[in-house]
C-alpha cells in the first residue's frame, strides 16, 4: 500500500479541515496515512479547542458565512472528521511532544486517538517510509 | 446505454448491481461512500454512481486506478435541482470478495 505522510502546523480550523478531508479521500483510496501535529496545530487536538471554528484571517469579515457552509456539508467538526477517517482506513494521529510542552497540554487534554509522539520517530520512520510528504 | 471516459462504451444497466447515491456530496465524501459501499459488493459486480459534484468525472477514474476497480464509463444527466449529474459505472475487482 502507498503510504503519505502529512505534516500539519498551521492551526486555523479552515486549513485543518481542508486537511482532513484529504486524508478521507487518501484512506478511501486505500492509502496509509500518518499525521503529525506540531506547534499551534496541536491546539486543534486538544478536547478544548477542537472545536473552535477559527477561521484564517483572510475569511475575516465571512465568519458566520463560511462557517455555516461547513456545516452544510457537515465539515465543521474536525475531531468528527479525523474520527471518520480513523475509522475507515489505516491513519495514525501523532501530537509533537515538544509543540504540546510549548502548548501547556498533557496527554490527558488531547482527543480521542491521538497518540503522542516525538519529532525524532516521525523522520526516521514514518517520513522515511512515506511515499509522499504532505505539509498543512 | 452508451458511456464515455471508460473501458466500455456500452453497458446493459441491468448489469447494474448496486446505486450509490452520492448527490450533494463533494469531494472525499463521495469517495468515502463509494468506498464503504463497495465493501460489501460481490466481487466483479457493477456499481452505479450518482454524483452532483463535477469533480467526479476525474475522482472516480483515479480511484479505480488506484484500488484496482475498473472504472467502465460516465454520462451526464440532466437535474433540476442539480443542473446536472455524472452517472459513473464501476466494476468492483475480481479478486476482492465482500467483506
């Protein structure tokens, strides 16, 4: 099986749905997907923020427009959408240590499913075995 | 009835084994569907599905390339509500059983 490897760092809810649902269409391909959280990106995991719709600057002023388009096909809740895609198909969510100590969380805060890992595993194995890197 | 975009240009629709109803989904929400459905389809069997969302017409190729399905062809339909439809025909691959 192929196997891609996506790095997320940016935070924005907008980016990190557009994330998702690639890793949909990537497991409902029959593609390995591993994902590695890091710095603010890894607020979104946390059961405290995964549900913010924060939407990028650049929709500013298009908030409750753009939000309610999300809901409309049902891409407003991220934690629904990494869950689905757990469920489907072979992905690993991975918190970066380092960027939740930056964050102040503990395993603990995270979502269902995420797993925490170091920067270091990531390169030398999943990275290293990836067909394609991706970066969010 | 006649197909473009496929391996067969003809396709008797009686052949057709399984509807996937993918209309007002987009993206990887019909690929999704497409997928789940699909497990559960005898091997070989024809699925027929209906999309509204334009990027099927190249989605649904590209995951038959990659999965091993045989994609056999599309039409366009008119929709009143949709404008119009991608009727696409897949043929589940031979070696894979329903599971």
């Amino acid at each position: 099986m192929k196997r891609l490897a996506i790095i997320a760092s940016r935070g924005s809810a907008n980016s990190l749905v557009q994330m998702a649902t690639l890793i949909l269409a990537a497991v409902g391909s029959e593609l390995v997907v591993r994902v590695f959280f890091r710095d603010e990106a890894v607020w979104k995991l946390s059961k405290a923020h995964a549900h913010e719709l924060n939407l990028s600057e650049v929709y500013r002023g298009h908030e409750s427009d753009v939000a309610a388009r999300l809901a409309a096909q049902g891409l407003d809740d991220l934690p629904r959408l990494l869950g689905e895609a757990r469920e489907v198909g072979d992905v690993r969510l991975y918190a970066c240590s380092s960027s939740m100590a930056i964050c102040g969380l503990r395993p603990e805060d995270l979502i269902e499913g995420v797993e925490v890992r170091g920067l270091t595993a990531f390169l030398l194995e999943d990275v290293a075995s990836a067909d394609r890197v991706l970066t969010f | 009835m006649e197909l473009v975009g496929g391996e067969e240009p003809r396709l008797d629709e009686a052949a057709v084994a399984t509807v996937v109803d993918c209309r007002g989904l987009l993206c990887a929400q019909c690929i999704l569907r497409l997928m789940r459905t699909m497990l559960g389809v005898p091997a070989s069997g024809v699925v027929k599905v209906i999309s509204s969302d334009p990027a099927a017409e190249h989605d649904y190729p590209a995951w038959c390339r990659n999965t091993g399905n045989r994609f056999l062809g599309h039409r366009h339909e008119p929709d009143p509500r949709w404008g119009a439809l991608m009727v696409s025909f897949i043929r589940k691959r031979a070696d894979q059983s329903p599971s």
